[in-house]
C-alpha cells in the first residue's frame, strides 16, 4: 500500500515514518457506483469527520444548482487526498463526493488527522496542498472571467493532465469524458465540442472515447494564453 500511494508526489514527499504513520491509522471504505462519500453541508462535528485518500477508481466533487443541474468541481483520481478543509476549519462539508464507478478510499480518523498535524512536516505538507489548491481555484476563477472559451478548455486540459493540484508530471492522456467536462466548464456539450473539435484540427490534442489525448502540450498552452478582451499592457515609460 505504501508503494501504491507514493504515486501522489504530495503523499511522496511526507517522511517515511508519517506516511506508514497515517496509512496504518486508515480504514477502507468501498462504494458502488454513485455511492456518496459526504455530501455538501454535512456537518463535521468536533472529533468527528475524515480525512480521505483514493485508492482506486474516482470521486467526483460536484455541487447542485438551484434548477437541479449539476456542476463537477474537480475529479479525484487514484492517489489523491482531499477532505482536509472540514477537518480545519470544522465547517459543513464544501461539495459533494461521490464515487464514478467503482471505488475505494482510505479514511484517516479524525482523532488520527489531529495528532498526525501535531507533526511539524505533516502539518507542513498539508499547508502546502491547500496552497496549490487555492491556486488552482484562483486560476479557475481567472478562467471563467477573463478567457476564452477555447482557452478554458484547454486550461482545463492541462490541470487534469496532472490529475490533481499537488502533482506535478502531466499525463498525455486525460480519461474524462466530454460530458463531464461541459460540467466542469459550465458550457453545453455542443459549445465543447466545437472547441475541442478547433484544437484537434490545431492538432493539440485528439479525441476518443471517455478521454482525450494531448498531443501538444506547448499547443495547448498557446491556447490557454489567450485573453478575452484584454487589452495589451503598455510598455513602462
């Protein structure tokens, strides 16, 4: 297990003695497909609550709009941990977590979350994933102010080619489907296809089914540099 979940450079990072410290203090938690993890507003009481890790298969973090349709925040793949916020801050649950299919996770106790942040270089590593999280949250909410719709995309592209906002090697394959990434964008499905469908021919990436291949980060990249409506900085005088 400790081999499988140094995967995640996060998890990788920590000092051996932490990490069999917090594996040997999980439990193993299955779900059925579409199975809830939490839900958005549970409450985390004191003493209660967990921290959770993927071990495999995929949970989705998602929210309900008001007219029921569903917006998907972030896919945690295999390797990644999340639930911490709750656990800080000791507020309800921010989203929803729900399993894609088939899934297992690791659940660290919260009487085992507190003493592990007793240690300085947990309590460090922790810091630093909410850290990249938030900026991955700031950059998402640049995203949906300040860019194009193309260049959305393949932003988006590029962060889930990471998996996840504490590991940093890209993958050149995304398994997403193109629905659930209209969700995560918040546009149509045909508004995605059609971008998707300019940056195969830009040659960027290429489609298949339930993923997307990048065939060029440095294209996707160009892409993603593009500004809506901006005008050039003027040069200092």
């Amino acid at each position: 297990m400790l081999l499988h979940m140094n995967r995640n450079p996060w998890f990788a990072a920590l000092p051996v003695a932490d990490r069999r410290s917090v594996l040997a203090a999980c439990d193993r938690v299955r779900l059925a497909p579409g199975e809830m993890l939490f839900r958005q507003g549970d409450e985390v009481l004191p003493g209660a609550g967990a921290f959770y890790a993927v071990v495999s298969g995929g949970i989705k973090a998602s929210s309900l709009r008001e007219d029921g349709k569903e917006a998907i925040l972030l896919v945690l793949e295999a390797g990644n941990w999340f639930g911490e916020i709750s656990l800080i801050d000791q507020q309800p649950r921010t989203h929803d977590a729900t399993a894609m299919g088939e899934a297992e996770v690791l659940s660290l106790p919260r009487a085992a979350f507190d003493r592990m942040m007793g240690r300085p270089a947990f309590a460090l590593a922790v810091c630093r994933m909410l850290a990249a999280r938030v900026r991955s949250l700031y950059g998402m909410v640049e995203d949906a102010t300040l860019r194009s719709t193309r260049a959305r995309v393949a932003r988006r592209l590029l962060l889930l080619a990471r998996g996840d906002a504490t590991q940093d090697d890209p993958r050149p394959v995304v398994p997403v489907s193109q629905e659930a990434l209209a969700m995560m964008l918040g546009v149509s499905r045909q508004t995605l296809s059609k971008e998707l469908q300019g940056l195969a021919q830009a040659g960027a990436v290429s489609l298949g089914y339930g993923q997307i291949e990048i065939s060029s980060a440095a294209l996707l990249k160009e892409f993603g540099a593009d500004h809506q409506g901006l005008l050039p900085r003027k040069a200092n005088r």
